[in-house]
C-alpha cells in the first residue's frame, strides 16, 4: 500500500509539472513577460509619437512658409535657412522624409 500511495503522488506530482497553453513569445502569454510587453509597447507608442510631432511641425512650418513667401519651399533646408525651423528632424531609422516642392507636402516613406 505505502508502494502505491508514492507511486500515485509521484503520477500527480509529474503530471502538474507540464507546461500548458503558456505562450512565451506572445505578447500576454505569460505574466512574467507582462514587464517586458509593456516596455515594448511604450516604446512603439513613443516613437509613433516622434514621428507625428515631426510631421506637424514640418507640416505646419511648410504652411507658414507658403502663407508668408506665396511659394513652397525649395526643400526642406530652405525651412532652416528661412528660420521657420531649427533643425530638419530626422526620419526614424528605416524610413526617409520625403517632400514635394511643387504642392509642399512632406510625407515618411520606407526606403
């Protein structure tokens, strides 16, 4: 009987260990992730972010340009040159600004 009772705990034991439905490479799979998931979407978001505020100062210095001297901009630079901006923002790694003097709109667009 002692044999039996060691030898059913041991099945129960072993059987408890098994690794179910936890998913570590998914987002949510497993709470001990949780850190690690959040980090990474508050990272995704500021950079969405980034890229937002960038286009809409560039946007918005472009109208101001155009409002002011009744013609688009040659390129971006001029923006600086003309002091409606300090510094042209840099596209975030993976993408390029892309400008057309002809209507003035300014765009980011994967190379």
């Amino acid at each position: 009987m002692k044999h039996f009772m060691l030898a059913l705990v041991g099945s129960v034991l072993l059987a408890g260990c098994g690794n179910k439905d936890v998913k570590s490479t998914e987002p949510g799979g497993n709470p001990l992730n949780a850190p690690a998931d959040y980090l990474g979407a508050v990272s995704q978001a500021k950079k969405a972010a980034e890229r937002t505020v960038d286009l809409a100062s560039l946007k918005s210095a472009i109208a101001l340009f155009h409002a002011q001297e009744d013609r688009y901009p040659r390129d971006l630079n001029e923006l600086v040159q003309q002091r409606y901006l300090p510094a042209v923002p840099e596209a975030p790694a993976g993408s390029r600004l892309v400008y057309n003097p002809a209507n003035g709109e300014v765009s980011m667009a994967r190379p």
